[in-house]
C-alpha cells in the first residue's frame, strides 16, 4: 500500500518541483484535466501538438558561490557523476541522466533553484539541504541531454503521457457509519506515430496502462446503482488497458481502429462531467445500472464464483474486448461513429459486496449491527487485470449458452452507434455537441415478469418464467453547449476558454430487464470566475435514476407466493423488503489548477436516498482531489 508515502511526501515534492519549474522556466506536457487518457482524442492531439513543439531553453544557472565551501559529499557526487558519464553508452546517458532529473526535480538544489529555490529549501530542513547540496554537480548540459533525449524519442514518433490522482473523501453524514477513505490511480499512455520514421501518415498505435489502489468510500456511503462517490474502483491493481491501431485521414474526415479497446472511450463523450467525482456523473451515466435475470456464468477451477448473473452493458473505463470503430465526418460540424466489439460477461471481475438495509434485520435473521460489514455470501473479486481475456476469448452471436447455469461464459457481441451534432454558435462561436447513440450488449437475459408458483403449501416456490432476449438495449442522448465566452483581447486573436458551460446526458433502457430505466444528468461549468485564475474551474453538477416498475412487481409477487409458504411451514417470516423507486446526487467541485499540469479539487457530494429505497440516509461526502499530469 503506497498511500502513506505518497501522503507524507507528495506536498513537500510538488511545492520544491514547482518553484524549480519556475527557475529554469521548463514547462511540462499538459493534458487536460477533464480528459482521460484512455482513447481520448483530445488528448491525443495535445499530447502530439506537446511534445513536437519547439523544447523552451532553460535559463543559463548561476554559478555557486565561491565562498561557499565545498563539500565531501559533492566532490564524491561529481567524482561519481563524470564516471557514469564517461564509460556508459550514449543511449544509457540519456537513461541515467533521465532517471537523475526526477530526483533533482524533487530535491533540487538551491543554487540551480534561484529565489523561490531557496525560500523552499530552507523550509524542507537540513537533511534536504544536504542531499540537494550533493547534486550540484549535476550540470546544464544534463538538462539539455534530456530535453534532446524526449525530443528524439518525439522525431521517432513515440510519445507518452501519463497522470496520477489521489483522492479523500470523508462522509461527514448519512449511510452505514462516518469515516474517511482514500483511494488512487496512475494511468500511462504511449503513442506511436507510423508518421514519422516509417512515412505512413495518420497510421498511430496506442498503448494504455493503468494502476488503482486505495479504500472504497462507499463502503461507508451505502450508495447503490451506480452512484458511488468514487469513481475510480473498479477494476484495481496493474490493469491492461487500450492496446490498438488507428489511422485517419489528414482532414479527419475518415477514422478507423482495431485492437483491444473499449467502446466508452468512444462513444458518449463528455469531458466536462470528468471534472466531477460521483460514478454515476463521471462515468456510468445510467448506463449498466441495470440488473435482472441474465445469463449465469461458470469459472473454471474457482466454482465460489459460480453462477454470477452476467454483468449488463459494462459501461465503464476497466471493460477491454476485441474490436473495433469507425468514424467518417460528412461535413465539419456532423460526424458518425459506429463500433463492434467483443462482448464478455464480468470482464472487469466481481466485486464482493457488504451487508447492506435489505440484508439485515429486520428483513432478515443477520443482525442489524453486520450493516456495512463484508457479505461472506456474495461473491469476491475475480481481478483478471484485462489479461485473461486478452489471451483469447472464444465468441459467438448472441451469447448463447443455457441460461441459469450454462456450462462455459457466454460471449457474444457488443455494438455502439451514434450520430453527433458539433456546431459552433453565433459570432462567439460557442461550442455545442448534440448526439444521439445506440448500445446493444449481447449477452442474453431474462424478463423481471411474470413470476409463477410451482408446488403447493410449505413446498410453494416463486420461479421467474420471464422470456429470454438475445441482449441488451440502452438508448441515450446528449446536449452540451458553451453559454457564455467571455470576450477578452488576445494578441493571438485566439477565442477565450473563460465562460460558462453546461452539459446534459439522458439515458434509457428497457424496465421489463433493467432495474435502473431512466437516468438523467445536467450540470454547469464556469471557467476562471476569478480573477487572475483563467484556468480554474467551478461546476455544479445533478444527476438522478429512476426504476423498472416491473422490477417491483416481480419482487411482489415473489414476495407472495414465499410468504404463504412460510406461513404454512411454521417458519419465520420478515417484512417485506423495500423496492428502488428513486436516487439522486448533487456535486459541487472547485479545480484549482495550481500550474499547467498540477491541480487541487475540493469537492462536496450529497447522495439523497442512497439506496433508492428509503432504507438509508441521506450521505453527504466531503473530499479533495490532488492530480498531478506529466
């Protein structure tokens, strides 16, 4: 667990690292701090535009002072330094001196620092003084090698990118207990532009890699569906992500990819609703909140795992399946984006859940105090790290396979469609995307209705006798437009970011299999509000799901037949359990960008009817987000 390191170490490393930027005025590759790097084509061009731009020379760095003595620690380090530079390859220099320049970035020393360099030193303290005194013999050329070193990598045509993130939360009110949490993720991308070396224009592989680690917040939340307060737990530990190859025409009219890819990260995009914390506005957005009679799975060799329902339309960033996409842009404002995939059930693994309202007392024998506390009968993560699955998985149309204990896990296909809208308004040109989009998740499953009786008296059971369908459908459509630019005077003649945004996004799916039928979010987004601040950002946020009435019908029914059973065995009988009807959040985030590549988010959620059922109180989570893009 890395989470005591990073929270001891990070704020003295990013305050020494920024006042260095500041003295050699080195500026980082930015990414976007709305955007993802998964398959995300804005990053995509930043991250090029970035890092084939012309390297900034860093200011000449004062010579250290002649009265300063100089120390043994120095002289070994110099000693020790022109020996590695003498002997090793080129090529392992360039690796060496790479390797040397994160350390000096962090406890960099105060003669290469300048005045903010010292004011921060001599706040650390005297050992990283001490340590930093020992890299003075780490010279401008070093600098300059690695700067020609990521420029080379550049002409070659590799690119890389990556961002780390860590998030507190702590739940001041409402659901199981209060308490705090924190959890983390580290992500990389590399690009490799056929462009370059091989003449191949518009021919790019991509590479992604993602690390999560850290507390689940809604452990302690309650939150159900979907709308947990983090959105950042699937999927933990090294994870592989996005492997494909893409090719698009110089005008961009004309996209196509193959490769191991997921369809989120191409299909309802929305980077303004990154910028918030809850899962179901960051991520889910309705779709996948679903569940119901489905497809059974069996795991080969680890039977505790057996009988899964197989998980509906997995509509987050951990899914990964074979495929692939094309686009073609008809005119510069219109586009559409169609993509088949690979559908396999539980890819990201199933997660084990805790006890929760409906599980306890006094609904059920498992006393009250158990709420929150692990499930020993639900099942536990199967992590298969994208890799299980990467290896070869046999498919076929309709995932077939015999429902409610098939033999083997179905797989079958996984298809998006959507039809967009980009255009640019008035004489501010602000920017609008209207789209509409279709999803079809293959994998067969069951209707919630009609549920029948089989036997009579004590021996009465309640069988679903709901159809089966070969897949899934969910429907969505989005309207995000930019409302307001603030007019400002630009020797570039370039249109202003500050102003005000919203975004909306409403999702359907079928209430005769999906729990979760209707989702709706809206939010509002102003950038520097503040003065001196043209890179902040101030959103507010609401989302809110409702349920399948034939969801509730069926657990009524159900509910009948096996109560009458008890009664006529003598047994115990609870109350019946209460059925999701409504569940909303409401965020609040503020991003300070701190630099270009450093940002620090405060952020509040309020979680009304956590568990859709009236069974748990109103949560209210308050957090900060430090995320740091190199």
């Amino acid at each position: 667990m890395i989470v005591p390191r990073f929270l001891i170490y990070l704020p003295v490393c990013l305050i020494v690292l920024a006042a260095n930027l500041l003295a050699q005025e080195i500026t980082p590759k930015f990414l976007d701090p709305t955007e993802e790097l998964d398959g995300n084509e804005v990053m995509k061009k930043q991250q090029l535009r970035s890092a084939t731009s012309p390297t900034p020379k860093p200011r000449p760095l004062p010579q250290p002072s002649p009265s300063r003595p100089v120390s043994e620690i120095e002289k070994a380090s110099e000693s020790s330094g022109n020996v590695i530079q003498r002997y090793l390859p080129v090529a392992l220099t360039a690796v060496y001196t790479e390797i040397g320049s994160d350390v000096t970035s962090v406890m960099q020393y105060s003669d290469h620092l300048g005045e903010a360099g010292h004011a921060v030193s001599q706040g650390v303290g005297s050992e990283m003084s001490l340590i930093g005194h020992a890299l003075d013999s780490v010279s401008h050329r070093e600098f300059e090698i690695i700067n020609s070193f990521e420029k080379q990598l550049a002409d070659w045509g590799l690119i890389f990118g990556g961002d780390w993130q860590g998030n507190y939360y702590g739940n001041v009110a409402g659901g199981y207990r209060t308490g705090s949490a924190f959890d983390e993720q580290i992500k990389l991308a590399f690009i490799y532009d056929f462009g370059k070396k091989l003449k191949i224009k518009g021919l790019k592989a991509y590479s992604n890699f993602r690390y999560r680690d850290g507390d689940d917040i809604n452990n302690l939340t309650g939150a159900a569906s979907g709308f947990g307060p983090s959105n950042i737990q699937s999927g933990k530990e090294l994870r592989l992500m996005a492997q494909y190859l893409e090719y698009t025409t110089e005008n961009g009219a004309f996209m196509i990819n193959a490769g191991w890819m997921n369809p989120y990260d191409f299909f309802l995009q929305q980077p303004l609703s990154k910028l918030f914390q809850n899962n179901q506005i960051a991520s889910a957005k309705g779709i996948g909140g679903n569940s119901g009679g489905g497809a059974r799975e069996t795991f080969v060799g680890n039977p505790a795992f057996n009988n899964n329902v197989a998980a509906k339309i997995p509509w987050s960033s951990t899914y990964d399946a074979w495929g692939g996409t094309l686009r073609i842009k008809p005119t510069k404002s219109t586009y559409a984006i169609g993509g088949l995939y690979m559908a396999i059930p539980n890819a990201a693994g199933a997660i084990q859940g805790v006890y929760t309202p409906t599980q306890v007392a006094p609904y059920t024998s498992v006393p009250r105090n158990q709420l929150g506390k692990p499930n020993p009968s639900s099942r536990g993560t199967v992590n298969n790290n994208g890799l299980s699955t990467f290896g070869g998985a046999g498919w076929n149309a309709v995932g077939e396979g015999q429902p409610n204990g098939n033999s083997g896990n179905p797989n079958g296909f996984y298809s998006c469609t959507e039809f967009g809208w980009e255009p640019k308004l008035g004489s501010d040109k602000l920017e609008g995307k209207y789209a509409f989009g279709m999803i079809w998740w293959g994998i067969q499953d069951e209707n919630f209705l009609p549920v029948v009786q089989t036997g009579r008296g004590s021996n009465a059971k309640a069988v679903n006798a709901g159809s089966f369908n070969m897949g899934s459908w969910a429907w969505y459509f989005q309207a995000d437009q930019m409302l307001y630019r603030v007019k400002e005077s630009s020797p570039t003649q370039s249109l202003s970011k500050k102003g005000l945004y919203m975004f909306n996004a409403w999702s359907f799916s079928p209430s005769r299999y999906s729990l979760m039928d209707f989702y709706y979010q809206t939010g509002l987004v102003y950038q520097g509000l503040l003065s001196g601040r043209p890179d902040d950002r101030l959103g507010v946020a609401f989302g809110s799901a409702w349920f399948s009435s034939d969801a509730a019908s069926a657990y009524s029914q159900t509910y009948q037949i096996q109560t009458a059973a008890a009664i006529a065995g003598g047994k115990t009988v609870y109350p019946a359990q209460p059925q999701p009807t409504w569940g909303g959040v409401l965020e609040v985030d503020y991003q300070c960008m701190l630099t270009k590549w450093i940002s620090v988010k405060p952020f509040a959620e309020f979680i009304m009817n956590p568990q859709q059922n009236g069974t748990l109180g109103n949560v209210f989570v308050l957090g900060t987000q430090v995320a740091v893009r190199f």
